[in-house]
C-alpha cells in the first residue's frame, strides 16, 4: 500500500509537468541576433539591433506579453564562418527565433540552417534571392528587401532618364551579381544596356584601377552597389577622380544610407533607390524618427527601420498565439499575414516572405536622403524558384 505522503508527492510531481508548457510560455523568449559588429557593415548591423529594441522598448519590453532575452553572435560578414555562428544560436543558446543577417552571402548559410532546424528566421537586411526564392519556407521571413528590387528600380529610372549604356561596379559576391541583373533588367526594358561589369572581390575598396577603366570608357552613368564603411570610400573615391562632373553616378539606396555625414560633398544631390526616405512626411515615420533620436541620440536610417520591422512581425506573430512557441507553425503562418505599419510606409509580404514595397527615387540632401518620387509601386519580388 502507497503511503499517504508519497501519492501527494507524485500528485504534485505530475501537476509540475502539466504546468511545465505554461511555465515555458512566461520565460523570456529568445532571440538571438547574428549581424555584424565589425568589419565594413558594423554600422549597419548596429542600427539593425538598435530598431529591433526601439520597438520592444515601446512595447513595454515585451512582444505578445513575452520578455525578451537576447543573444549575439558577431557574423564579421564572413560566410566561412556562417555554418558555426549560426550554430552557436540554434544549437548552444537554443533560441526561439534568429534575426540576421546583413551579408547576402553569410544569410544563405542562415537560411539553410533555419530549414533544417525549423528555427525561426527574420531576416532584416540582406536581399539574396534564393532565401525568398529556392529557399524559401514557412519560418523564413524578410523585412527587408530582395536585391533585385531597388536594383531594378533604378534601372527603370536611369532608362527613362535617357541612359543608353552604363557601366555597373559593385563586389563580386551574392548581392553584387543580383544587384546588377535587377538594374540590368529594368534598364533593357527601358532602352538602355549595361556595357561593362567591373567587379572586386568582398570587402575590397581598392577602386582606383576601376575608376580609370570607367573613364577612359565614358559611359552614360555608372551603376554602384556598395554599403557602409565600402559606399562612404566609394563615393568619396569616384568624386576624387573627377568623375561626378561628367559622368551621373547611381545605385540602390545603400550607396549613401546612413553615411551621408561621412560621405560630406561627394554625395550631395545623388540620386538612388530605396524603400525607405528619411523625410517621408507621415505620421508614422515621424514618429519613428523622433522615437529613435530619442533612445539613441543619433539619426535613423534604413537599416534601423529594417530591425525595427523585423521585431513588428515577430510581434504580431507573437500576438497571435499569445506568445506561445509551441504554435510554431500558426506564429509563423501569421508573421506571413501581417500588415507592417512601417516608418517606409504600409507594406506586406508575399507568399514567399519578401515584403511587396513601394521603391522611392532619393536625392541626398544635407544629412538626408529625401524623397523625390515613387519610381516603382508596390514592388513585389518574382520570388523565381520559391515552392511552398
Ligand atoms: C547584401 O549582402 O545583401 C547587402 C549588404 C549590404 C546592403 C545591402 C545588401
């Protein structure tokens, strides 16, 4: 016979397990951020970070009544180390949800990580294709961009600008090779033909060899992707050599976000595309702006509006099986449903996870990128490849 005592303890022992998944639910969920914190894209992966928590921050600290505890990993940019960075997140913190990355390269090991683990993944910067494309799946998101949207946008721009042939110049790597086939396609369509692509490999900035190939070949316009520390040397480099005067220099938005103030005169009045522009005159992006100077003492850029979506979605996924990870696929089926009240404006995803955007034509004015016109509406990615 069963003492007494014993049953109440294996009684209690039990109703401690049934209790166990609510207890789950009221510990902090985890998120663990693999973005860059050195190398030529810190910046961007700092600003990254800094929007995600503005908009927890505003929550109360919490998202669908969960706390957040946060993980790091540094990527350094570095895809031969992406499959054990992002290891450390999935495997040794056993977080609930990753956001990263910024480089093309390093977020396809990411993506292919997130499949495997089922993991969660918000991506909120880098645009390689196939993650919204081949590798696209239920717990894969973007809040950001695929490369071929501003891309193709400014190809639009500079054919109806009447630009025949141009030269492209960008890194040889993921974003680079899409970046000039978006903008190469949306030129073509419009009249114009890239007549040259100059490459350097990843994270070079030794340009000068490729200026000189530009000038001696006088092209319509040049086409540049770089980003960070890379876009501020660039385009200080290309108005150095002379050649702002007689040759217009475009390229996606990142070629002088967030490094309009280091960039000085070299970049006054370049136009570019983008999904975002830091005057856009809403409520919203206001808000933001005043929010972010706030906690932050600094100015807002892309790359933070970016972070701080990222968070809206995981959000409103959160919201809708109130906070609880174990609906994992119903969070994740929600994140894809989401309407994002973002600082660039209302957007929403597509089927395979990219926001669908309006692309804006910028000028860089002062500190600011400021708006100067819709160049292509409600921009959806051609998502070629994705099968969910
Ligand atoms: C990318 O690698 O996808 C990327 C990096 C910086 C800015 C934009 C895109």
């Amino acid at each position: 016979m069963t003492r007494p005592f014993v049953r109440q303890a294996a009684a209690l022992a039990a109703l401690a397990l049934l209790a166990l998944p609510a207890a789950a639910q009221t510990a902090p969920l985890k998120v663990g951020f693999m973005l860059p914190a050195t190398g030529t894209f810190a910046a961007l992966g700092d600003m990254i970070e800094k929007g995600f928590k503005l908009h927890v921050q505003e929550q109360g600290g919490t998202l669908g009544g969960r706390s957040i505890q946060y993980f790091s990993v540094d990527d350094e940019s570095d895809p031969s180390k992406a499959i054990d960075n992002v290891g450390k997140l999935i495997k040794r913190d056993q977080v609930d949800v990753i956001v990263g990355t910024v480089h093309s390269g390093v977020a396809l090991a990411m993506a292919r990580a997130a499949r495997e683990s089922k993991t969660l993944l918000i991506v909120p910067n880098a645009g390689a294709g196939e993650i919204t494309g081949p590798l696209c799946a239920p717990n894969i998101v973007r809040s950001s961009f695929s490369n071929w949207q501003p891309a193709y946008a400014m190809g639009v721009v500079a054919g109806r600008r009447g630009v025949k042939r141009a030269i492209t110049i960008t890194w040889n790597y993921a974003a680079g090779a899409e970046t000039v086939k978006g903008f190469t396609e949306g030129l073509e369509k419009n009249g114009g033909k890239v007549v040259k692509e100059l490459n350097l490999p990843f994270p070079n900035v030794e340009f000068q060899a490729l200026l000189t190939e530009i000038a001696s070949q006088k092209p319509d316009a040049v086409y540049a992707f770089f980003a960070g520390a890379a876009a501020v040397k660039f385009v200080k480099d290309y108005n150095a050599a002379g050649l702002r005067k007689s040759i217009p220099l475009y390229g996606p938005g990142f070629l002088t976000d967030g490094t309009l103030e280091a960039q000085g005169p070299a970049a006054q009045g370049l136009l570019t595309t983008l999904h975002y522009a830091d005057n856009l005159d809403t409520p919203r992006n206001n808000a933001f702006r005043k929010s972010f100077a706030l906690a932050y003492k600094a100015q807002a850029d892309v790359y933070a509006v970016q972070g701080y979506d990222a968070a809206q979605i995981l959000g409103a996924g959160l919201a809708a099986v109130k906070g609880d990870m174990g609906q994992r696929d119903a969070l994740a089926a929600a994140m894809r449903r989401v309407t994002v009240d973002s600082p660039r404006g209302k957007f929403t995803l597509s089927a395979a996870g990219n926001p669908v955007q309006d692309i804006y034509l910028r000028q860089a004015q002062g500190r600011n990128n400021e708006f100067r016109a819709v160049a292509v509406k409600a921009l959806a990615d051609p998502a070629r490849g994705c099968k969910l």
